[in-house]
C-alpha cells in the first residue's frame, strides 16, 4: 500500500453516493454551479442503503412521493422496492451527468483540518488499487449515513453457541441462504420484520417473530389515490408529486400532532386496521400493543397488511417474550416457549455510526464529536467547514436532504459574499448559560439504537439553533429564513 500526498483540491467534497449523497450532489450542481466537487463511495455503485440491504423484500417504510427528491417526480407505487429506488436514483444521476463526480470504491479513512490552509486533507482509500492518496477540500458534505453498513447489532444470548442451526442479520444476508421448507425464527419486530415476513412465508414451514416489545403497525393500501385521480385527469407528473408531497406531508403533520394530543385515539385507530387483516379474535394486546406513545420510536408502514395475511394463513406467527436462552435446535422464552428453527434471523437493529467513524483531527488534536454542540442538527461547535445529513424519523429522510441541500448551498454563497474561507459553528455569549443535553430528548424519540450510542453523539442545547429537532414542519419554514449572521456562525 503506497501513500501519495495530496493531488487534488475540490471546493466541496461529499462523502457517500446514497440517497443523501446523490441529492446533494444535485443541489451543489444547480445551486453553485461554479463549485468543483467530488463524490467518495465506499461501494461499487451508488445506492448506499438501497444497495446493501440484500434480504428478501427488501422495501421503503416511507413513502416515496417525499422519500423522493422534491425535484424528480416519483411515478410508482407509494411504497417501493430497493431495486425500485435504485432506478430512481439512477436516473438522477443520468439526467444531471452526477456520475463523471463520483468515485466508487473510495473509502474516506481520516480527515485533518488545517486553520492555516483553512482546508481539510482528506487520506482516501482507493479499494480496487488497494493504495491511499490525499486529496484537500474547502468543505466537507458528510452523507455517509448514521450507522456501520458493516455489520448489525444482534445481543449476546446465553446458548448461542450450542446452536446447530444458521443465523443471519437481515444486514448481511447471505446470497445462498435457502429457506423453503425451513422453520424460521425472526427476532425483532420493527420494519425489517414487517417486510420480511411476508416476503419468505409463503416459502417457508412455517415462521415465527419473536419480539420482547411490539412495534405500533399502520396498514394501509400500497396506492395514492389522489396520484391515480389527477394522472386520470392526465395532470402534469411534476404537478402531480407536488400535490400529493404536499397531502401525504399535511395528513403526517396532523397524525403526528394527534401522537402526542390524543395517543389513546391514534392507538384505537392503528389497532383498528390491524384487525381488520387478522384472524378473528387474534389477542392485539399483548403482541401488538407498544409500552410508549406512538411515534416515540418509529411506525412501520404495512403495505395492504401482508404482514398479518401471513399470521391469518398461519404460516406466521408473534410471540410476545424474552429469550431465557438458545438450545441446540432454536430458544426457550423466559415464558416457556419453545421455539425450534432451522434458520434464526436477528432483526435486532445496527450500530450508530458518528459521521462513518471516520477520525477526524482539528490542527492535529483529535476531534471528540460528544465534545460539540450541534447547530440546527447538521453543523457542530468548533469544527469548521463540515455538514452531516442527518434526516428525519417520523417524516422522510430525504426531505431533510432537500432542506439541507438549500441551506449549505445558500450559507457556501453567504460566505462568497463576505469573502470567507471558515465558517465555524460557536456558541454565543447569550448561551453560556444554556442547558446542555443529549442529541435527542429520549421523551421525543428513543430507539434501541440510539439509546445504546447517545453518549457517542455531539450534544444538543435548550435554545432552537442548538437542537436537531427532528420536526420537518417546523425546519421547512425555519431553515430557509436563518439568519447566518446571528453569531452562530464565526467567519474568517
């Protein structure tokens, strides 16, 4: 492996050619038209998520009309496939020429920023030549996603290395797994279960889900009837996104007002269209009644209620309990239950990851991310010239795409304007007094995931410009209207 010193210099460089990557990329390219920037992907091809995730079923939990880009119309079904998705991105890239910006098979391996030069050196792992270079950038657009595509978190239980059977983490499916005619055990109950359930039942004997807490469900039909109305109409498709964005976002603002207003209602009517789709007197409580609120951890969308036409089948099955151990042949629930399986699944969720746990150093002092304060959930104190795309939980991710796609583009123009190499994120007098607190309060939302990683995070603060809210409403009319000289921001 040879190192070589820097050779290229871009203006802006993004890190991941996924959904958040390929979508900025767009937003540079129309907005800073004079910008030279590249694109580092660690993959052999663009898709980030959509291309990793190789289990069978493999689909959106969000709506495509806002997972979608606000700028290319989506054509098909609400909820789509990852294949589906990847030729979507793919035809961004095509009709905006994104693909002569982006590099394959670079991996970012550390990051130094230098006040002097008032730039970072990036150390880029070229995988197919298996040598690293450097190159330098002005700013550095982090999209590399928010947990390791490595490898998913799956807990240590007593007995598992007596098991005979195989298990598998939905994020590193085997190509060769073959489950028909086996007994299937998927542990966990989020959205990964609820697609790939349905997905492997009809194949298998027979599979059971095995959840220590149910997950709030929301059935619905795979269709917009509002799209299907106006394109009979033979309405313009742009037209068309933007009328049903706008619909699906308004009926989101509503429901997720009512989580928090009237829980019980929104429980009974999320209980509701689950029955509908199981078999008569099938117990809700306790396999699919949640301890917490709705929305406080994510809904999973369950298009046409394929999900629970398998439990009515009885080819699936839920059991509400926690393992007490494996055994050679599958787990004994601290019930009771016996539960045997050729083939156990761990859809217990992954690792945080704090901008790809990439290291990064400040004038060569190490940076301790849990060290800064986020402003507006995407900036961090102290660290100059640097944006993570973090997006949404109850609302598209890639709404916050758009959103930030905006803001870094009109803040690169603000700093053009008053002829600034720097800007740094930092704290003003009026917030030394400031509460300092987690990245996100767990009252709002509190996922396994982030929970386990909390301490891991840069920190968040009590006045708006220091939180990640985590409200796409409250953002889409904030974000485009922030005063970038309010002495958040430090220019030099």
């Amino acid at each position: 492996m040879v190192t070589h010193v820097a050779s290229e210099h871009f203006d802006v460089l993004i890190v991941g050619a996924g959904i958040s990557g390929v979508g900025s990329a767009y937003h540079l390219l129309n907005q800073r038209p004079g910008a030279t920037f590249a694109i580092f992907e660690s993959y052999e091809t663009f898709g980030g998520t959509w291309h990793m995730h190789r289990y069978p079923g493999v689909r959106s939990d969000s709506d495509l009309y806002t997972f979608g880009y606000r700028f290319k119309p989506w054509t098909g079904t609400p909820i789509a496939t990852a294949a589906e998705i990847r030729k979507y991105m793919e035809a961004v890239i095509e009709e905006n020429d994104l693909a002569r910006h982006i590099r394959y098979r670079h991996r970012v391996e550390g990051a130094s920023w230098s006040t002097a030069a008032a730039r970072w050196t990036v150390t880029v792992r070229d995988l197919a030549a298996d040598t690293t270079f450097e190159v330098t950038a002005g700013f550095l657009w982090m999209c590399q996603g928010y947990y390791k595509h490595s490898r998913g978190f799956t807990p240590e239980w007593p007995g598992m290395d007596s098991y005979r059977g195989t298990v598998v983490h939905p994020q590193t499916w085997p190509e060769d797994l073959d489950y028909h005619g086996k007994r299937v055990l998927v542990i966990g109950s989020g959205a990964t279960s609820a697609t790939l359930v349905p997905a492997m039942a009809p194949d298998c004997e027979h599979i059971t889900v095995l959840q220590r807490s149910p997950t709030y469900f929301a059935v619905g039909r795979n269709v917009n009837d509002v799209a299907d109305m106006l394109r009979l109409l033979e309405i313009d498709e742009t037209w068309i996104h933007e009328i049903v964005r706008r619909k699906i976002l308004f009926d989101q603002k509503m429901i997720t007002d009512m989580c928090v207003t009237h829980p019980d209602l929104v429980k009974e009517q999320l209980f509701e269209g689950i029955k509908a789709h199981l078999p008569e007197g099938y117990p809700i409580d306790p396999h699919f009644t949640p301890s917490y609120r709705p929305w406080q951890q994510r809904i999973a969308f369950v298009p046409d209620g394929d999900l629970f036409e398998g439990i009515k089948s009885g080819k699936a099955e839920m059991v509400t309990d926690e393992i007490e151990s494996f055994t050679e042949t599958g787990v004994v629930t601290k019930g009771g239950t016996v539960i045997d399986a050729d083939i156990v699944i761990t859809a217990t969720g992954f690792h945080l990851s704090i901008l790809g746990d990439i290291p990064f150093d400040l004038d060569g002092e190490p940076l301790d991310w849990a060290s800064t304060v986020t402003y507006r959930g995407m900036m961090f104190t102290g660290v100059p010239n640097l944006a993570w795309v973090f997006g949404y939980f109850r609302a598209s991710w890639t709404l916050r795409v758009d959103l930030m796609g905006d803001f870094i583009c009109r803040l690169l123009a603000h700093m053009d304007d008053k002829n600034a190499r720097t800007v740094v994120p930092q704290l003003r007098p009026e917030d030394a007094d400031m509460t300092i607190r987690e990245w996100i309060d767990p009252e709002n939302f509190n996922p396994n995931y982030l929970l386990r990683s909390q301490h891991l995070m840069p920190r968040s603060g009590t006045k708006p410009e220091w939180q990640h809210t985590q409200d796409y409403w409250v953002e889409k009319r904030e974000l485009p209207e922030a005063d970038l000289d309010d002495g958040c921001l430090a220019y030099s």
